[in-house]
C-alpha cells in the first residue's frame, strides 16, 4: 500500500521519524490516536468512576447539605446555615456533651494508640526470640483481633458488669471492696480503654513484627560489636529502622480508634451518665435516638476533619522517615 | 477511506456516548417514575411487620397475613419481616421514596413521627367499622384513646409492653417480708431483703436498657406526676416528680438498689434475677419466661403499690399497627386490617412470645389465662397504665421521642440510679434537654 521505498523507510527508521508516511503526518496521526485513545479510556473508566462518585461523594455531599438543616430521619427540614455547627462547638444544648465526647475521644484513642502499640512492639520482640510454642502463641494472641467485637464486648462485659463477674469478685478477695467497672464513670472509661488496647494489641503486633522482619540482622551484629546494650539497640536501632511501620500503624490506630462505635456502644452504651460517649457514638447517638440529622452529620463532619488533619501530619511524619 | 474511517470513528464514538448516556439514563428514568402510588392494580397490600416475639412469631404472623383471601376487587396482602436493625431508617426511606408499606408494625412512636409528616393513613373509618363487628369494642380500655392525634386515630393497638413489679416469692419468705402494698411498705420490704443480702429495687439502665428509665417515669406516673402537660410541653419539674425522684434517691442511698445497674444491660439483670440477688424489681410483663429456670414459679407480678399521694400509675408502651397513604386500596388496607385483628389470636395462645394482646377476648382464651402472672397484669396494672404523655394526657405524641430511648433519658436515669445528683437538679436538666430537643 505505500509508496516509499524500503531504503527510503530505513532511512526515515534511523532518523527516527517512522518507518511509513511522511514524518509529519504520522505525528498527526500519532496525536490522532492519542486522543482516540484517551477518549476511549475516558469512556471505558467513565462508568467506574461515575459510580464511585456515587458511592463515596454523593453521600458525602449529601451528608454536608444534611449538616445545614435542621431535619429528622424522615424529613428534611430547612436549611439553617452553620447553627448546628455553632449550637455544637459554642453555644447550644450539645456544647457540653460535645466537649465532653470530644476529650474521652482524645484519651480513647491516646490510649488505644500508644497502648496497642506498646503491647504490640513489647510482643513482636518476644515472638523473635526462640520460645517454645511461638507459633501457637502467636494464634492466641491473635485472637482478640480476630473474634468478632460483639462477642468481645460480650465477655468483657461477663468478666466485669455485676459482683458476681470475676474481676469484681478478684477485686474484692484483694480486699479492693465492691469495684464498679463499669457504673463508676473513671473506671468505666479506664475500662473501656483497657478493652480497646486489648481487641488492638494484635494488629499492632503484627505490624511490628512485619517491620522488625525487614530489619537487617547484620545491623544488630555490628551494634554488638561495637558494644552496644540491648537498650540502646532497641533505642537507636530497633525503634528507628521501624519508625516508617510504626507511623503507618500510629495512622490507621488512630483512625480505628476515633471511629470506633461497637467497642464502646456494646461495653457501655456510652455511660454512665455519657462518661465512656466519644464523637462517633454522640453522633449516632444524635442522629439514631434523638432523630436530629443536622447537628449528628455536624458532629460526624468535624470529627473527620480533625481525623483528616491528624493523619496529614503522621503522614508527613512517614515521609520525613522515608527520607532519613 | 480515510475521510469515511474518520467519519465512521466520530459517530461510532459520539453513538457510544450517546449509547451509554441512554443507558445510564434507564435506571435515573425508573428511579424518577415514582413508587406504587395510589394506582391500584393487582399490586398486593404490602404487610410490613417486626420480630416481635421468639423464632415461632413470624412464621405464624406470615401464614396468618398470606391465608388472607381478599374479596372481590380488593388487593392480597404480601408479608414482609422487617428487623429491628435500623427499623427507624428502614422505614423513612422507604417512606420517602414511596416503596414502603401500605400497613405496618414498627416503634411505638413511628405512627405519630410520620403521621406529623402527612404520610399516615388514619384510622377512623376502619374503628368505625368495627364498631358494627365487635372489634372496636374489643380493645381492653384505653388502648384506643392513646392513638388518637388531633386529625384522627395515627393507629390501632396491637400488642402491650407494660412495666409491673415483680417479686421472688422465696427471697421475701426467706426475709421474712410481705409482699409490698404502697411506697412505705416497699421501703420495708427493700430494708428486709438487704438484711439477707438481696436488692429490692431490681433495674438496668445500662448499653440497650432502658427499662431503668421507664421504671423512674413510672415512679412519677404513679405519684400523679409525669413528664408532659396537658399542651404537650416538657412539664418535669413538679412535687409530684421531685417526690418520686427523692424517694428513688432514697432507695439509691440506703443500698436498695444495685450500685451497679446503671450500666447493666437487660442480661446483666436477668443475670443478677437468676443468681437470686434481686428480690424484686420492676421490669417487662415476660420477666420470669425471659429468667427462665426456677424464676418461671419464684417471680410473681405484685399489685401497683399506691403512692404517698394515694394515686396508682405506671408507664406502657401501647404498641401498634399504622396504615400509610401510599397504599395500592386504601379499602384494602383496612380490609385486610380487618381480617389480621379477626384471626390474630394465635399469635397469643401459640407462644409466640408478642407482648401482652390488645384485645380482650385474647384475654380471656383459656391458654391466656393459664398465666396467672399476665392475667394479673391486664387486670390490674392495665387499667391504671399511662402513656409517656401522662399527666397532660393519654395519647401518644410527636413530641415523646425525644424521651423514649434518648440520650437525655439515659443521662437522667443514670444520674438518679447513680445517686449523686439531687432531684430537682436532675429533672430540670431533663427538663432544659427535652425542650432544646423540642425546638430543634
């Protein structure tokens, strides 16, 4: 079909320009086919992404409409501006509870990070040193991750909710008298702190254990050689080597923790008297028992919006350590 | 070639878009035509009902809803089980988008919730009717008026949940106390059952339990108080309320009731029943089944206790079944209503575990009243059982779900059966939360 010869093609080959038509053209083409090309990508991912635009941000765009009315769970209502923002952070009936949700929410998921973390790494190197059993001991500890939450409330509320639960009942042969665990509202959220550190601990340990995989053996060796204490190993090598995988966990604890409903929910409801109510159960609580939409999605808004800058900055933090 | 390649690639590319903006406009289209209406047809009258008893319930309910042979002209019914999961939002979405059901169970409050939407079908020509069959007169005594809302009847009574005092008759021999007849003798009955041990103000207010909270409206209802006024306004501080609040502080102080209820869930208190620690209690009319065990002979429901102001009360919840607008027959709605309350009765002699029934010739089957303990409810706590709008009134309203189950209540009732608040405090805080709730 083409007029050029083969010696001209070659030619054309060794200066790059193609081997068929003119140079000129065939870049026409080239860009031709190109937007062709793109237009049926376009096309081909267009319902894909029309449909995750449905999933993930139409909700989310409805939701913040919903965070400017004042309506139920079966109608509407009228658009109110920012009052269920400023009735939540400043000057309404929520204010209080709020606040109140808002500081249990910062110690819950204090506790639940760095707690979980601690038991975790302290597990992950006692799993690397030759112990009988290590397999089996790693399945057991597992578990707590694995068995479903509501089953965990359930025994967690079984071991602690009346006098006759067992660690009343070790509470009081200690001589500690009647301990309210969960009625008492300083133990109740130490309590239900000590749950969430408990169903978490697992994830951590398998993360720390993943990173403490890839540490380099010959780094420890030479640390010995060079007289290094197991202290200082674990301080100026351990910690650091795993610092990217300890910032990654620190990022997705963290968004486990303030987002954590059934923990919560299923131990205390959120009492007593909303003492163990972080921002995610107010909001249900808000939307679900109260039947007022505007002010829960407000909530619910916020709290992501702390979550989201909260991540930035760990997330800043895995980079920093990406570079060293 | 090239010039009819070219002009083949832009129609085969601008068909295709137009091709799959059709097709994506298929489903918007369907959403857009709307729901069944009020068109009529064969469509089937949609019977939307929850679990409201054990696993025996809804097969029953099912067989009795689909046995239903509609007279000429008039739709079937078709039986849906709808879970308590999520029911509030199962429902108004449903509702919204015209696909929910032409008659249906639900909350006890959702009837007054949509009915404040205009999505209600109201009751009065279908209880007109049966004032010529024998229904209407049927319902116990009551029942009817806590339905009616300004426009008309929002529903019709369907099961009772009601809140009794139960007592273990063993525990109060064993302390050598009688069974309580009024607050002072309740007082002492709790006093004896200490002595060996055993709380005498059983409850739970805890994750899911808001029983604590009823029983501490049903201690204002009894002394002649209650939450809302006759305008239907919060109305929480009255003596009447500060009297029962202080007495239950009372009980709270001298250790008659479980430090640690606030927080129990239901099975925590069924737990604390069965381990024998509490000698009496209030709770729901199926206490000693839900016990189980040898609570089935030891729990007896005592009489109401009258109050210091020598009035009788208690909370109930009278539960309901609703018509809505968007139904296939409005006639066929209230037919088939008609035909589930003429052949309803099983769901009570068959053990399926419903609430206590609304009517009273349910009351009177002999499997009915071979349970002494639900016999004496329906005689004797039945007749003096007020709704949440008590003392203002009877029927229900808009305005009690800002009460039933809500964080408000639970901080209230938590803060009394914790004991370190006084009463006043503790009701005009309930009182301040229900109005702000009101106006938002």
């Amino acid at each position: 079909m083409s007029t050029t010869s083969i010696a001209d093609r070659m030619g054309r080959a060794k200066r790059g320009v193609g081997v068929s038509g003119t140079g000129r053209q065939g870049g026409r083409r080239r860009n031709k086919s190109l937007r062709a090309k793109t237009w049926t990508y376009i096309i081909f991912t267009a319902p894909a992404l029309i449909l995750l635009l449905l999933i993930n941000l139409y909700p989310v765009i409805y939701a913040a409409f919903q965070s400017l009315r004042n309506g139920t769970l079966i109608d509407g209502g009228d658009f109110v501006g920012f009052t269920n923002y400023v009735n939540t952070l400043v000057a309404g009936n929520m204010t209080p509870a709020f606040w109140q949700a808002a500081l249990f929410t910062l110690i819950f998921t204090l506790v639940g990070v760095f707690g979980s973390w601690a038991v975790g790494l302290v597990l992950a190197l006692l799993l690397r040193t030759r112990i009988p059993a290590r397999g089996l001991f790693k399945v057991l500890l597992l578990l707590p991750w694995i068995v479903p939450v509501v089953v965990s409330a359930f025994s967690w509320n079984w071991l602690v909710a009346t006098p006759q639960s067992p660690f009343p009942m070790l509470a009081q042969a200690l001589g500690l008298g009647n301990v309210l665990f969960l009625a008492d509202p300083t133990l109740a959220k130490v309590t239900v702190c000590v749950f969430k550190v408990w169903i978490s601990f697992p994830f951590m340990m398998m993360m720390m254990s993943s990173a403490l995989a890839a540490v380099d053996n010959n780094v420890y060796e030479a640390a010995k050689v060079d007289g290094a204490g197991s202290w200082q190993v674990f301080r100026e090598i351990t910690l650091p080597l795993i610092s990217r995988s300890t910032y990654i966990s620190w990022i997705l604890m963290t968004i486990f923790c303030v987002n954590d409903f059934p923990t919560i929910f299923l131990l205390t409801g959120g009492g007593p008297v909303g003492s163990t109510t972080s921002l995610v159960v107010l909001a249900y609580r808000t939307v679900f028992q109260d039947f007022q939409v505007g002010p829960g999605v407000a909530i619910a808004f916020m709290t992501t919006v702390v979550l989201i800058v909260v991540s930035v900055v760990l997330y800043r933090q895995i980079r920093k350590a990406s570079i060293e | 070639m090239n010039g009819n390649s070219s002009i083949n690639t832009k129609f085969s590319r601008r068909g295709f878009l137009g091709l799959a903006g059709a097709a994506a406009s298929i489903p918007l289209l369907a959403a857009c035509s709307g729901g069944s209406g009020g068109g009529g047809g064969n469509k089937p009258i949609k019977f939307w009902n929850m679990p409201w008893g054990n696993t025996a319930f809804n097969p029953l309910d099912q067989k009795i809803t689909e046995a239903y042979k509609p007279a000429n002209g008039l739709p079937s019914a078709a039986y849906q089980e709808i879970q308590w999961a999520n029911f509030t939002q199962t429902f108004s979405s449903a509702v919204a988008s015209n696909t929910g059901p032409a008659v249906s169970s639900g909350g006890g409050t959702q009837a007054f919730q949509f009915e404040s939407q205009g999505a209600i079908a109201y009751a009065d020509n279908l209880l007109n009717s049966w004032k010529n069959n024998g229904l209407y007169n049927d319902f116990l005594p009551g029942l009817l008026d806590a339905m009616k809302v300004p426009k008309g009847y929002a529903a019709v009574p369907y099961n009772l949940d009601m809140r009794v005092l139960w007592y273990s008759k063993p525990l109060l021999d064993q302390a050598g106390a009688k069974v309580p007849t009024d607050w002072q003798s309740y007082l002492d009955a709790c006093a004896a059952l200490k002595k060996i041990g055993v709380y005498g103000y059983g409850t739970a207010a805890g994750a899911g339990a808001f029983t604590g909270g009823h029983i501490l409206v049903s201690w204002m209802i009894n002394n002649g108080g209650g939450l809302f006024d006759e305008k239907q306004q919060p109305n929480c501080v009255t003596q009447e309320n500060i009297d029962a609040m202080n007495f239950v502080l009372e009980l709270v102080s001298k250790g008659y009731i479980d430090p640690a209820s606030p927080t129990y869930t239901s099975a925590n208190a069924q737990a604390q029943w069965k381990a024998k620690k509490y000698g009496m209690g209030f709770d729901t009319a199926g206490l000693a089944q839900n016990v189980g065990g040898d609570a089935l002979n030891d729990l007896a429901v005592a009489s109401p206790l009258t109050s210091p102001n020598g009035k009788k009360g208690a909370l109930f919840f009278p539960n309901n079944i609703m018509m809505y607008k968007n139904t296939p027959s409005q006639e066929g709605s209230e037919a088939f209503l008609t035909y589930y309350y003429q052949n309803m009765t099983p769901l009570w002699t068959q053990a399926t575990g419903i609430g206590l029934p609304p009517l009273k010739s349910i009351t009177q089957t002999k499997e009915f009243q071979a349970n002494a303990n639900n016999v004496k409810v329906i005689n004797e706590w039945q007749p003096i059982a007020k709704t949440w709008a008590a003392p203002g009134g009877t029927a229900l309203f808009l305005g009690v779900t800002t009460v039933d189950g809500t964080p408000a209540m639970d901080t209230f009732t938590q803060s009394i059966l914790g004991g370190k608040t006084d009463a006043k405090s503790a009701l005009t805080t309930l009182q301040n939360s229900i109005k702000a709730n009101l106006k938002s």
